[in-house]
C-alpha cells in the first residue's frame, strides 16, 4: 500500500462502480493490520437465525454494493476524504468450522481482539446479529465495558434465548459486563419487549420517525456521554420498503436518510467499533438492501476519521 493509502496493485486502484470489486469499497485487501487504522472485516455466519437465512452471504453482498460508493473523492455531504485521515483495509472474512457457533466465537474473539490490541478500531460485516456478542467480547477484552448505541426492529434482550440466538445478546452483554445499558440506547424498536424490567433507553420507530434527527442525536449523545462507545447497526431497523433482503423485518421501520442523518450527527464521540449486520442478499431485491448496508458502513468509516487528525 502506498503513502497516501492507496493500493499498489493497480488491480484496485479503480473508481469503477462493477469492475474489479473484490473487497469493500474497492479497499486494499490485506491481513497487515499494523499498517492500519481502520480495519473492516466480514463474518459470514447465519447459525443463530430464527426467520429467514442467508445472511452468511451478507459481506459478499454489501462488499459487491459498495461498487456504487467507490467513485466520489469525498463522502456527501462531509467535508474531507476519510481516506486521508485513516488508512483502512478489508481483512476479508473471517473463517470458522462450517455448522459450529463456538468455532465463530472463538475466531472472532481472537481475532478482532488482536486487532484491538493493537490500538485500530473495527467494522464487522455480518452474518445474522448473534455475532455482536462475541464482538463486544473482543472489544473488552483491551477497552472494557462500553456504551452502545443500537438500531434495530428488536431489542435482542429475551432471557428466554438459547445460547446460540441471535435475540438475546443484549440480555447476556450487560450480565458478562461487556456493556453499561445505563449508557446505552435504542432506536427504532417496534416489537414487544417488557419495558419494566428493560434496563436501556429505548426511542422507539415511531418516535424515532416524528423527531428531528438533532434531538435524537442530542439524545444519544446525553445517554452516552464521554464512555468509548459501540455502535451496532441490523438492517432491520431500517423499513422494509428501504431493506426487503432481511431475515426478520418489520414493518413501520425508519428511513435510511434518518439513519445517515442520526449517524452523522455523532460526531465527537469516542467510537471504538461498530458493525453492519442481518443482511440476507437472497431476498434482496436491485441491491436495496446492501447499498443502504453499504452506505451505512461507509458513514461509520467517516464519522472515525472525523476526530483523527489529518495526515
């Protein structure tokens, strides 16, 4: 990779929007993550479903999306090029034994806490929602307890979950002490949890759809404060009409533009990590889904450059 972060291999070095997509946004693929700020990395697993699979096609399909990304030289409507302020790479997918959740868990535990380890932060591309929980395994294991901000049609905190489900890590991370839920929030919930015991702020679709992006952003920021913070993003958050290619989606969701809009507007919070998750291309349709993914990982790679300093 040269000085300015850009691959070497002219293979590419490309601003095509079909030509030559191997990696997300046309990123330089590499496992040197000493050379690195920002590392992007998929996890192709879809074992804890409990609708719809294929979701372990998911960082396939936003990777071949984030074609249509790759050609503008500064992100609208930022300011700079997040380029040159951070140098990322695409890892690639992990790799874990085929049929085996432990096996998942062990690779990114080790792997995503190496990366920490080492200072850079991390955007995962899922794969079906359990493997946040592992994720914020891996993020304690060298930051400790975090904030997390949350979107998502479910709160993912039923006690009731397996194991292995990808509706009860938001149960277990509290309990592991991997999270702080008085720190943390949720947005765009429109499914039914028990809010007397629900130890997190919730702003829920509806809300989320009547306010103005400002004041949930100065909602999330209050609930948050200066804590490093997490973010995790299922698609399913966003309406259907804006991510058919979903395994649970719901209806009466938010839009993508409030989403970007609210990602935008946190600026200056410490975000450690984030990942994009419950992307199922097979009942996609036109790419809807993985171009809203892909856009969403995208302004997360900004919102990270926006406090780095420029190089």
């Amino acid at each position: 990779m040269s000085e300015n972060n850009q691959p070497d291999n002219e293979l590419f070095d490309s601003y095509s929007m079909f030509a030559n997509v191997y990696s997300y946004l046309g990123l330089p693929l590499s496992r040197d993550v000493d050379k690195a700020d920002l590392v992007v990395l998929g996890i192709p697993y879809d074992l804890a479903t409990t609708g719809r699979a294929g979701t372990r096609h998911g960082p396939q399909g936003v990777r071949l999306a984030s074609g249509n990304l790759r050609w503008e030289e500064k992100r609208w409507p930022w300011t700079f090029n997040a380029m040159d302020r951070l140098k990322v790479i695409d890892y690639g997918d992990l790799e874990f034994a085929p049929g085996e959740s432990q096996s998942m868990i062990d690779t990114v535990i080790d792997t995503v806490g190496g990366i920490h380890a080492k200072g850079k932060k991390t955007l995962s591309i899922g794969g079906d929602h359990f493997v946040t929980l592992p994720l914020l395994r891996a993020v304690h294991q060298q930051r400790g307890p975090v904030a997390l901000v949350h979107f998502d049609a479910h709160t993912d905190t039923y006690k009731e979950s397996s194991e292995f489900d990808h509706g009860g890590m938001f149960y277990f991370a509290p309990q592991e002490g991997l999270i702080d839920p008085a720190r943390s929030i949720q947005l765009g919930i429109r499914t039914e949890y028990n809010p007397e015991d629900h130890q997190f702020q919730v702003i829920d679709a509806a809300a989320v759809n009547d306010m103005a992006a400002a004041d949930i952003v100065a909602a999330i920021k209050q609930r948050v404060g200066d804590m490093p913070l997490y973010l995790t993003f299922d698609i399913d958050c966003l309406d259907p009409a804006y991510a058919p290619g979903t395994g649970t989606p719901v209806a009466g969701g938010i839009t993508s533009d409030k989403a970007l809009k609210i990602i935008r507007g946190l600026v200056g919070l410490n975000l450690v990590g984030a990942d994009v998750v419950e992307v199922a291309p097979s009942y996609d349709h036109a790419q809807i889904t993985s171009l809203a993914a892909a856009t969403i990982g995208l302004e997360l790679i900004y919102l990270m450059a926006s406090d780095a300093e420029q190089s």
